[in-house]
C-alpha cells in the first residue's frame, strides 16, 4: 500500500496558485465572450448558430492566446 509519505517531493503536484488578477482577466473574457455571442444574436440578428460559432471560436482564439503565453513563461523558469 502506498501512501501519501511515498511520494517523494519532486514527484508531489505544483502547489502554484492563480493570482487575484489572473482570475479577473478570466472572468472578463468570459463576459466578453458572452457578451460578443449576445452583440451578434441580438444586435446584428445574424442567426443563434452562428452567434454561437462566432462566440465559441473567439473563446477557442483565446485559450490559444493564454496557452502560448503559459508555455513561453513556463519556458523561461
């Protein structure tokens, strides 16, 4: 049986947080997001499927956005 003690410390999971800003910058790009899938539907009426595909490939265009960023400053570590 293996327990917790086992594990050496190098092996042991990042105990990194997120930062206060970190989790801001989310939450205002999820609501930018948002609010860019309801400018569509609403506002320029161009259809829910597309509001929703124009909405969803922004927020894939994001993720991308934070990954590089992630990877270039796990990088220099």
């Amino acid at each position: 049986m293996i327990t917790d003690d086992a594990i050496p410390d190098e092996r042991a999971a990042p105990t990194d947080e997120v930062s206060t800003a970190t989790m801001v910058g989310y939450a205002v790009a999820g609501i930018a997001v948002v609010g860019w899938f309801l400018f569509g539907w609403l506002v320029q009426r161009q259809g829910f499927v597309d509001s929703v595909g124009e909405a969803a490939g922004t927020g894939f265009g994001l993720l991308l956005i934070v990954s590089v960023i992630g990877t270039v400053r796990r990088s220099r570590r």
